[in-house]
C-alpha cells in the first residue's frame, strides 16, 4: 500500500496527534530524540523544525506503521533509511526505473 502523503503544513499536527493518540509524552519523545524536552515544545509549538532524528523519535515512541513513518519522512525530504541503502546499493536501476528504461 502507498503511503498517504502528508502537507508539509499539517506535519507538525500530526506529529502531536499521533503522540497523543499513542499517549506518549513529549518527554519520552525527547528521551528517545536524545534532546531536551523544551526542543520537542519548539517543535510542537511551530517555533523549530523537526530535525531526522526528531521525527524518527516521534515514529519509534508513537509505534508508527511503516507506511506512516515513510509518508512523515518524505513529508520532510527524508528518504528512509532502508530505501537509502537499497538506493546506494544499485543507483543505476533507480535511474532506469525514473527514465522508463
């Protein structure tokens, strides 16, 4: 199944609803990110972006699925890390693929 892309815009909403749907706190969010809890606020509240490894802390502590967590990670321009290495293993076929060759 192909992920839902998710607007830029509603993916700092979303990352709040999902960590309130799966009743984390911002601190364990912060915990598993490795920042301090007041850099998850800024993120929540508009005032930083998200960083990749923020996100990905939002996926593992909210038990996303992998489609979700693929559709937060291109929402931001993250390519996931099992397509990047797939990517770095056989770069000539992702360009036959995006050529239609």
């Amino acid at each position: 199944m192909k992920p839902t892309p998710i607007e830029r815009d509603n993916l700092v909403e979303q990352l709040v609803a999902a960590r309130m749907g799966a009743k984390v706190s911002a601190r364990r969010v912060a915990f598993v990110a490795r920042v301090s809890p007041a850099a998850i606020r800024h993120v929540e509240n508009g005032h930083n972006r998200a960083t990749a490894r923020i996100l990905r802390a939002y996926i593992a502590t909210c038990k996303m699925d992998r489609d979700k967590a693929d559709a937060v990670l291109l929402a931001w321009g993250i390519v996931p890390d099992d397509v990047l290495s797939r990517l770095q293993q056989e770069p000539q076929r992702l360009c036959a693929m995006v050529r239609g060759a």
